[in-house]
C-alpha cells in the first residue's frame, strides 16, 4: 500500500479491554468499527475517528494518503477539503491537537470548583462530587477516547454498557449519570445525548410513610437524644441536610416556630430556585409541647450551635445509619427500609389526614409546585372519606 505512514485502526474489545488494532484493507472483508486512521505530523502521531461503516473508513483512509502526498509536495488543503496553491511546510507550524475526553472532564469539573464561590450561593459543595462520579463512568467506557470522536453511536454504546455495567445500576442511577454526562457533552458543544436522555427513564421512588406501630416501636429503643432526633425530623417534615445544618438560632421557641434556612457560611443551601425559597427559607410550626424539650435540649448552646452535630461538633452525615442501627436495634424486621426521609413523608401523611390543607402542608414541606406535593401524598382519589366529609359539611352543602 503507498504511504505507510497513514494507517486505518479498527477498535476491538478483548477481555473486557479496548484496543486498536491495525486493519488489513487489502481483505475483502472485515467487522464493523468505530474505526479511526492515524497519521504523522512532524513527531506528533494524529489519530482521526472515520466512522463505523467499514467502506467509508477505508475512504477516509485513502483520502488522507492522497492529502499527505499532496501536502508532501507544498500543497495545502483547505478547510473544505479541496486543494490549495502550493507552499512551503515548516515545522513551526503546529500540529493539531486533539482534547481527550479525560482532559475535557477535568476542565468542566474544574470549572464546576470555580463556579462554588465562597457566598455559598453558587454550585453546591457535593455538585463537583457527584459529577466527578459519574462522569468517572464515561471515562471507563473509553478510557483513551477523544471528545471530537463522541457521535450518536458512541452515546447509544454508552447506554449499553451503562445498563449491563457489574455494578448492577438501577433505571434511576443510568438515567442521572446519562443526564450528567448530556450536560457536560453540551458544555463542550455535543447536543447528541440530549435526544438519547429523553429516550430513557424510570419508576418514581415511592416513599411510605411508618405507621404507628413501627414509630411506637423505634422509638421504645432509643436514648433521649435519638428520641429527639427522629421526633425532630417527623415534627420539622424537614430533609435530611436541613435537619443537619439546624442551628439553636433556627429554633423560634416563643413562637414555636422552626425556620429552615439555607446557611451560607457553612456552603449549605436550601431547594427552591425559582420561589426564592432557596433564599429566604421556610417556616414550620411545631407543637409547644415538643418545643418545650427542645428548649431544654439546648440549654448551653449558643445561638449558632448545631442541634444535632456530630461528635466534633460539626455537621451529621450518617443519620441514615443511625435510623437503621435504631430499626435494628428495636428488632423491626424491615429495619433495611427505615430512612430519614420517610419521616418527613409520615409527617405530611398525618398532617393530610388531619384535616391540613394540602397549600399549607405544601409550604411546610417546601415544594415548589402543588402538583409535587399532590404527588407526595398519594391524593388522586376525589372520593376518599376525608374528602367526602368536608364536602358534606362544607360552604357547598346548603345548595344541594
């Protein structure tokens, strides 16, 4: 074949690795790609993706060996691809580089550091975190790709291999990582993974709320303070890093009050862009009773105390494992599923059924919309017997 120098590579997987391996373009036959041709400039070895049709691969393969034989002699190729008057080649000029997909990432989550700022205001502390590990998944898939080389197939492949990945990762877990990935891709001017995310989806995490008997008999185990904890949560409805970053000075005791707020300096911010509730914060009643003990719990601590902290007096992480230990302890069989944040639903649940009107239980809860907390509670049955008595003795009633 003339000019050595150009040569078409197929990618293949062996043993669970990927690898290029030189094609012979004088068989008649060979397996579909991705394939890519390589070439020299200067020093610097160039490598190109041409597809996986093996008739176009060998093309562009031919194609480059004609443009390197015509720059060999002092032409130039234009942009568009056709020939341009001779001139001289130096070697000051330099060689093309292409940006690999690692290095991309690496810029994107740098920028992400950048854009945390120190207000507390910008990306969340945990964002770079969770972009880092799931971007770590494309660069699996590929470890020696180029961002140029990144098509719709190569998305689809992704897909695939994400859904068979030995980490068994659910339906929710692929389609984050998907999304995650989309929004790097457009950062570096890829839109292809945008269609392929609206391709995918799952099931909604259904939460349910703890009966009273399971309330009754985690809580017949636990110490004063796991005690306040947990009743902490199911009175305050809150999340689980709200409840971590609550301060003495959250606590409104002659009001019996709980204001969540977001709390800059310690980088934690509160959900709710577009109300400005991320902002402001929201306000939760609490009963005077259970805020009476808390006011006792705090004694000694000053205003910008945490009330839960950990043993170091900083922010608590690991009150998912302390509701389980808990669980486990009071011998519940399903003490897997006990959570934090299925108090926060148990909570709702029993304020809905009670009578509280889904608007105020909505701004309790911090929701943006009224159809996420229609959701949350399961109401989609017009015709249930709390609804049906409030119909009967409602302002309706005298005009039937």
């Amino acid at each position: 074949m003339a000019n050595k120098s150009v040569v078409l590579y197929q990618s293949v997987k062996t043993r669970g690795k990927w690898s290029l391996r030189a094609v012979d373009e004088d068989s008649n036959r060979f397996d579909v790609g991705p394939f890519y041709v390589t070439w020299y400039e200067g020093k610097e070895k160039q490598s190109e993706p041409v597809g996986r049709d093996p008739e176009h691969a060998l093309r562009e393969a031919r194609l480059k060996r004609a443009a390197l034989a015509y720059v060999a002699v002092g032409g130039k190729i234009k942009p568009n691809g056709s020939p341009a008057p001779p001139v001289r080649m130096t070697d000051e000029q330099p060689a093309r580089k292409r940006k690999s997909v690692a290095t991309a990432i690496a810029e994107y989550l740098e920028n992400c550091r950048e854009r945390q700022g120190k207000s507390g205001y910008g990306l969340a502390v945990r964002t770079p975190e969770t972009y880092e590990y799931r971007l770590g998944f494309l660069i699996e898939f590929r470890p020696n790709a180029f961002i140029d080389e990144i098509d719709a197939e190569f998305v689809r492949l992704f897909r695939r291999f994400l859904l068979h990945h030995e980490k068994d990762l659910g339906d929710r877990s692929c389609y984050n990582i998907m999304q995650s990935v989309s929004t790097f891709l457009l950062k570096n001017d890829i839109g292809i993974a945008k269609p392929i995310l609206k391709e995918m989806s799952y099931p909604p995490t259904e939460v349910i709320p703890y009966t009273k008997e399971e309330m009754n008999q985690f809580f017949s185990t636990c110490t004063q303070e796991e005690e306040l904890l947990f009743k902490f949560f199911l009175q305050s409805m809150g999340r689980d890093m709200e409840v971590a970053h609550c301060e003495v000075r959250d606590l409104k005791f002659d009001k019996c009050i709980l204001h969540i707020s977001p709390k800059p300096d310690r980088n934690f911010r509160l959900k709710g862009k577009r109300s400005g509730q991320n902002k402001k914060g929201r306000k939760v009643p609490i009963p005077a009773q259970f805020m009476a003990r808390m006011m006792e719990f705090c004694k000694g601590k000053g205003p910008r105390d945490l009330v839960f902290p950990n043993g170091h007096g900083e922010v608590e992480y690991h009150f998912l494992r302390k509701c389980k230990n808990i669980a486990k302890r009071a011998g519940l069989t399903n003490w897997k599923d006990f959570k934090p944040h299925r108090w926060r639903k148990t909570g709702a649940t029993m304020h809905h059924e009670r009578g509280v009107s889904v608007r105020k239980i909505q701004a309790w809860l911090g929701h943006e919309s009224l159809e996420v907390t229609l959701d949350y509670l399961g109401v989609d049955d017009a015709a249930d017997e709390t609804s049906q008595q409030q119909v009967n003795n409602g302002a309706l009633a005298k005009f039937v």
